[in-house]
C-alpha cells in the first residue's frame, strides 16, 4: 500500500510503475511522512478502508486521489471519518509541494 514519489510522480512501491486510478481515484492516508493508498474495497475481504493502512492509528491526512500515470491531477483531502481543517489541508499541500516536488498547479482540490 506504501506510494513513493519520484521527480513529483507517485509510483507503485514495488514496482516503481506510475499509479493510474481512474476517475473514482484512490484512498490515500499521508502518516509520518509516509503516503500510503489503494482503491477501496467494500465488497471482498479483505476489505480496504482508509484506517487500513495504518490500523486505525492517528493520520496526518486522509482522503481520495486521481492520479493519471502518476500525475496528480484531483485531491480530496477528506473521508468520511476524516474532516480536516485547514491547516491538516495546508500540511497536505506542503508535503506534495515542497517535500516531494510534486507540481499542483493543475491539481484540483475540493
């Protein structure tokens, strides 16, 4: 589930390979640094919730990406548990921008 972030593309951990979500996008939970995401599985087991990635544990941020070959392209810094303020939206934002040169200028955020 761990996504990294290569000259401001977000990959697949292991095979390094751009991740394309299509327009229902991911589930994305950002921890210690660390951007973890999937789609989201209701209806087979296991299923995958965003408290999945890190057993339920304190997140820095959580919500739904749309990524086209590793382009960032919408970012829903929300979930149905998770309601942010603005300043856990700020920290987002900075991770993606300045942490991992990840360029927002196209990037919708609702």
């Amino acid at each position: 589930f761990t996504l990294d972030i290569e000259n401001g593309l977000i990959l697949h951990s292991i095979s390094q390979e751009p991740v394309t979500t299509g327009r229902d996008g991911w589930i994305f939970v950002l921890r210690d640094g660390i951007l973890y995401g999937a789609k989201k599985e209701t209806d087979s087991v296991p299923r995958v919730h965003h408290t999945s990635f890190v057993g339920g544990e304190c997140v820095q941020a959580a919500g739904m990406m749309v990524l086209d070959n590793g382009v960032l392209q919408t970012l829903y810094p929300h979930s149905g548990h998770y309601r942010p303020k603005e300043r856990e939206v700020l920290v987002l934002l900075e991770f993606f921008s300045r942490r991992k040169a990840v360029p927002l200028d196209n990037v919708i955020v609702d």
